[in-house]
C-alpha cells in the first residue's frame, strides 16, 4: 500500500488525518499525520505517527503508543524537516 504524502485517511474507527509526512525506520514505514475535523479542517492538536503493517489480509496502519518509539520517530521526523 502507497500512502501518498498529504492524502486524507480515514481508519477503522472513522478518525481522518492528514499524511505530512513518511520516514522508513528500521525496515518500518511511520507516517506523521494530524487530525482532520469537520469540513476537512486541521486539528493541530492531534498529532498521530501512524506505521504500516500487513498481513495474509493485505495492509493496514496502527497508531504507534510505545513512548520510546514515538520519542526516536519524532527525531526522526525533525531530522527531516
């Protein structure tokens, strides 16, 4: 699956977000993503770093939680801008 940068998502759970950005990390694909509301509007407030994963199904994303993770990701991410 191709996410493309700047897409809008939608998951499972119906919460939209925009794709900003895309960084490979060990062998994973993150996406740091923000919320989007109403009438496609930017909730900055609610920042998300999504990772792609598949199975026998195809793929998917699931919102990363680990803390330690999302502490590297997001220097990562900085490391880019």
């Amino acid at each position: 699956m191709k996410i493309e940068l700047n897409a809008i998502i939608r998951l499972n759970n119906n919460e939209k977000y925009i794709v900003l950005n895309e960084l490979n990390y060990e062998n994973n694909l993150y996406y740091l993503t923000m919320g989007v509301i109403k009438d496609n509007e930017v909730d900055s407030s609610k920042v998300v770093i999504l990772c792609e994963k598949h199975d026998k199904d195809g793929y998917y994303v699931e919102k990363v939680i680990d803390s330690d993770l999302m502490l590297e990701l997001t220097k990562q991410f900085k490391e880019q801008m």
